[in-house]
C-alpha cells in the first residue's frame, strides 16, 4: 500500500512560468506528451 500527500498552499505557486516550446525539440515524444497531459491537469 502507497500513501500519497499532497502540498498545497498559496505560497508554494510560482509568481512566474517560463514556457518555451524550444526546451521540448529535444525530449522524446512520450515525454513531451506526459509533461503536457500532466500540466493541463493541475489547477
């Protein structure tokens, strides 16, 4: 059995997010993919 926490606070949010198509040329698609699903479903 895994337990699994979670942090959340207002203070753990990033004032700022680069986002640069350029850094995925060189991942694999899979991971591109992941990273991508995985970013759309934090809130």
């Amino acid at each position: 059995m895994t337990i699994q926490l979670t942090l959340k606070d207002a203070a753990l949010r990033p004032a700022l997010a680069v986002l640069d198509p350029e850094l995925t040329f060189t991942m694999r698609k899979p991971v591109t993919a992941a990273t991508g699903v995985d970013a759309l479903r934090q809130k």
